[in-house]
C-alpha cells in the first residue's frame, strides 16, 4: 500500500523523488521520507503527516543536494504513524537505507536475533529489522562472490531469510552508484529513461519522466544504475524482462480544475463508460466481443458454474453481474470475498470458471485468490485496469477497463467500468447460449444509452449539493435497493463509511423489517434506489415502512416519477434507464452524495483516514 520512489541519473534527485512521492500519496500518507546520497553520504529526511504538511517542509529548512536516492509515503502497518517509524530505515552501521510495501512475517524472530547479537533498533516497524539484516549480509561480503555489487548480492542473501511480502528500494554510501530493488507479493516497477533510471510502486510516479517501463515479476531483484539496469530472480541467475508502454500520461493523474481527485474521477464517468465499450459491440452478431479471453467459445459454453472473487467496490461490482450473468447465460454464479476464498475450501465443478475483479490488478487477497484457483487447475479470467500489473500478467486471459489511473481512494469510475465490462460479458455469454438476437440488441442500445444518461446526472450535481446540506450532519445512513439495486445500495453506502466517517450500512429493501427498523428514527435518513422497474411497487412499501417510523427519505427514482414524489423527502430523478443498465446511472447521484457530504464535514476526501489506494498487504 505504501508507496515507493527510486531515482539514479544526472539531476537533482531530491525534487523528483518529491514529486513522484506526492503523485503516490493515495497510496499512503501516515508520513513520508527519503534519503539521497550527497557525496559524502546518506542524507534522511523524514516526518509524520502528509508530504506537504511534513516533508516538504523539513526539506524547505534541510535542504538535500544528489543524485541518486529513494523517497518513501507510508501507510502504517508495524508500528503507528510516527517520525520515527517513517521510512527510510537504516541498518546498525547507518550506511544503509532501506524503503519498504509490504509485511515481514517472520521481523520478531529475526529481530530478536539480531538484538542478542547487540543491535539497536529506533522504530517498531518491520522494515528496520529488514535493513538491519541486509547490513550484516553486506558486511560479510567484503570479498564480492560475482560481478554483482556488493549491495545486490547482500539484499538477495537477506531476502532467502525473510518470510512474507516486500517490494524494497535499497541504497548504500559505500556504493552511491547503484540502487537494488525486489518484490515479493508488492508491486515494484522500473522506469527506463536516457542517462537515468526509475523505481517506483506504480508507474504514476515516474509517467512524467518516462513512458518506458519494467514490471518486475515476485522473485526478481534490480539493481539500476544511472546508464542500465539488470534483472535477476532469486530462485535462478536469469529473469523474464518484457519493456512495457505505459497507456496513460502524466496529465491523466492530474486533478484539473477540480478541488479533488474523487470529483475529477465522478464526472469522467461518461467517457470512461464509452471506453470500457469501444470496440465491444457488435451489433451483426447482437454481442459483445473481446480480444483477450483467451478461451474458446466452446471452452465457454461448457462452462457450469462461475465464480467471481474480488474485495470491496470491486465486491460490489461482482454482485451486478452475478444478477446479469446469472439472468442472461443462466449460469449460476457464487460472488466471494477474495479474503475469505483465498483460505477457504469451496467445492468448485470442473468446468468452474474463476472471474477475479480488481481495479490495481496488484490486491493481494485477490492475487492470491487467483493462484489458489489456478493450483487448483481452473482457468482464471481477469477484469483489471492496469495493464501490466501482476493479476493482468497472471490470469489466463482477461478484460481491461481502460479507464485511466484513478487516484482516489473511493473508487468511482473503476466502479462503473467494471460493471459495464461486467454486463458485456454476461452478454456474451449469454449470446453464446440461449439469449436471443432481440434481446442482445437491446442490452447493446441499453449500453449506447449510459453515457448521456450519466451525463444528465452530473448536471444535477448543485441539486445533490443541496440536499446534502439537509443531511450532513446526521450519524446514521440506511441505503434501500432490490435485486441489481442492491449492490448499488452496498456502493453507495461505501463511499460514504470511506469518505465522511458515518455509519452507512446497505440492505435489500424488503430485509429493514427483519431487524434494521429498530434503529430508524429522524435522523436516520434511508437512501432508497427505486427505478420504475419490475419490483418498484415492492420497494415502495418498503418507502413506506420507513416513512412510518419517522426516517426521512432519499429517493433515486426514474425521471417522471410523480408518485415518488409525494412520499420521499427528498429525490433524486435520474433517466429513464433500462434495467439491466440502471446501476450505472443510479450509482452516480450517490457518488456525488457521499462526496458533497464529506467536502460539508471537512474530511479530506482524496485521502480518508486509515486507508489507502491500493491494498497491496493482507
């Protein structure tokens, strides 16, 4: 989750470490660090808090002057947000520095180790105790065993001892010309430019600098200099080394005219939607068509059950088409935690095919639920945004969302585009058994009508504002949705427990009389999402069970709706929309809900507390 920034080459290095540490912020913000090699030595700077609230600052009155060092946004897992926490660690010497994503599992044994042999740590982290250990394997080496550097033979010595997950930037004084890296289970990427090279946990860090980029695979270790860079795996001398292009520019991680990264992400929505569907349609056939499913359409058909495994947003995405796959193919589908799947022992059919959800492509619950699918022989397709990400490089074949990088924490578009490759796929599959031409056209015309209906949804933005301000205050959220809706009731729920810090909680409609009524009362607004659909007048008794017990009422209802009206305290009118369709438009209003409901309670939006972009730890 944290992020990590690496840089060797003929500039100062402190300023663009700086500058791609800011643009991985969402990654981390508990505090921030870096160390650069002036000459003479390592030179740390590092301080809780966020980079511009801390860092920036502290190198505004220390200033640093090199050309080669690491920068480091944490987010906290051993050890709370604190100076002396923050990375860069040193070793015992303080030659070494060490960033580090991910989790030691076996630190204590290794620390209490390297504590008889009488060092001294000054943090709580994990992470020291890492930079500890490549320090004494650096210190044994003073006669080199190959051509490699000293410090990359000392990190893959430590590395063969440590238990559990990393992506690290190493540097060492006594080598001020070389920076190692390596993963493990943590996205690590190195940028390649003329004369200088990058190291990143994600490629928004260096897309400035360079679109040339590395992805490093679990195993490899890197040493850069500022003219090359040389790949090796720990388990073998020689590593699998593929140049990747990354698809997005700098100007894409940008926020714009936009207060927040999160606004900016809402209103991309429209064109985000058209991407997910450009070159998908296919209107001769009455399908949907895809490039990298790498699967026969008889490989499809024979498919009996599927299995959709992601966490969080992503989770909810999963449940939409579990509804659409399920109604179109008929084929049953289970929708499980990537967390809970990883260590469970589901009993899976042989023709079970695993559909694993992921914005990162870097989750580390659902990678691993990805391998577990495939140790146990079925085929794995993924639904991802990052090309070249590890899921993306894993999975047998796949789906991407092109949907641009999104920096918010609370995911928005990745939402929608998930959805609507999602409902491609269910139309494919569809196609590819019972659904009829007629039917498949009209899904087709359904999906050509999202875009504009987004559209006319975001015009209402000022309208939501408004109503926001009625609610902002209250604690307790309810949100209302049957059958499609109920997912959409889940994510609009979500996004306001991620960004304002109330409680929301998601129910099917029908559901609130089994127990959550009780704790209605006036300030206890009920979100209902209430298209006029198949079972619009179910769900307006269930309006009308929490109208009865004094709830004020939100209404996302169809354009028309007159009805609604008279009963709901407020509405939020979105187009006429079919129902296979309608999450993607009723998803929208609630974004914007739970964005002005935060922006009224002073939370910063683009980086809620406690959480982090990316979950790249279990």
């Amino acid at each position: 989750m944290c992020g990590i920034v690496g840089y060797i080459g003929k500039r100062e290095a402190a300023p663009i470490i700086l500058e791609g540490l800011r643009r991985l912020e969402y990654r981390g913000y508990d505090s921030a660090g870096i160390t650069v090699f002036d000459g003479g030595g390592l030179q740390t700077r590092k301080k809780k808090g966020k980079i511009d609230e801390g860092l920036s600052l502290l190198l505004g009155d220390q200033p640093l002057a090199g050309r080669s060092g690491i920068g480091h946004t944490r987010w906290a897992t051993h050890g709370p947000p604190s100076d002396q926490n923050s990375h860069p660690h040193l070793d015992q010497s303080g030659r070494i520095a060490v960033v580090h994503n991910g989790v030691i599992e076996n630190f204590d044994r290794l620390k209490q180790r390297l504590l008889a042999e009488g060092h001294q740590f000054h943090s709580a982290t994990d992470t020291e105790v890492l930079a500890h250990l490549i320090g004494v394997e650096y210190a044994k080496l003073s006669t080199p065993e190959t051509s490699s550097p000293r410090l990359t033979q000392a990190v893959v010595h430590a590395l063969r001892e440590v238990i559990g997950t990393y992506g690290i930037a190493v540097v060492s004084e006594d080598e001020p010309g070389v920076i190692v890296g390596a993963r493990r289970g943590s996205p690590l990427i190195v940028g390649i430019g003329q004369g200088e090279n990058f190291l990143a946990s994600d490629a928004t860090a260096m897309v400035a600098h360079t679109r040339q980029v590395v992805y490093l695979n679990d195993y490899d270790v890197v040493t850069l200099t500022a003219d090359d860079f040389h790949v090796t795996n720990l388990g073998s001398e020689t590593a699998r080394v593929q140049i990747s292009q990354i698809e997005f520019s700098a100007e894409a991680a940008e926020r714009g005219s936009f207060p927040h990264h999160m606004l900016k992400e809402i209103f991309e929505q429209p064109r985000t939607v058209e991407n997910a569907l450009r070159g998908r349609l296919d209107h001769n056939e009455a399908t949907a068509k895809f490039g990298g499913l790498n699967m026969t359409a008889a490989e499809l058909r024979a498919v009996d059950q599927i299995v959709i495994a992601a966490c969080g947003t992503s989770w909810h995405a999963g449940l939409v088409g579990e509804y659409l796959i399920e109604e179109f193919a008929h084929v049953p589908v289970e929708v499980e935690y990537a967390s809970e799947f990883r260590y469970r022992n589901p009993p899976l059919e042989k023709h079970t095919l695993v559909l694993v959800i992921t914005q990162s492509g870097e989750t580390a619950d659902t990678l691993a639920a990805l391998r577990e699918a495939r140790r146990r022989g079925h085929k794995v397709l993924a639904v991802c945004n990052v090309v070249g990400s590890t899921i993306a490089r894993e999975a047998d074949g796949g789906i991407y969302l092109h949907a641009g990088p999104e920096i918010g924490v609370a995911s928005t578009k990745a939402f929608t585009s998930q959805v609507t490759v999602l409902t491609l796929f269910a139309l494919f599959m569809g196609r590819l058994r019972t659904m009829s031409p007629g039917l498949g056209l009209q899904v087709l015309r359904a999906l050509e009508a999202v875009a504009p209906a987004v559209e006319h949804v975001l015009a209402q933005n000022e309208q939501i504002e408004r109503i926001a301000r009625k609610y902002a205050q209250c604690r307790d959220f309810f949100y209302l949705g049957r059958q499609l809706n109920f997912p959409v009731a889940l994510e609009g729920a979500l996004k306001l427990k991620e960004i304002s810090y109330l409680h929301a909680e998601g129910y099917p409609a029908a559901e609130m009389k089994h127990g959550p009524l009780a704790l209605l009362d006036a300030q206890s607004p009920c979100v209902v999402v209430m298209p006029r659909s198949t079972l619009y007048e179910k769900t307006m008794s269930n309006l009308e069970e929490v109208k009865a017990r004094g709830a004020p009422v939100i209404a996302i209802a169809t354009e028309g709706d007159t009805e609604v009206a008279r009963k709901a305290s407020d509405v939020i009118y979105v187009p006429d929309t079919a129902e296979c369709t309608f999450p993607l438009v009723g998803i929208v209003p609630l974004q914007l809900l739970a964005y002005h409901v935060a922006v009224l309670r002073g939370c910063d939006v683009d980086k809620p507390r406690n959480l982090a972009k990316s979950v790249t730890v279990e």
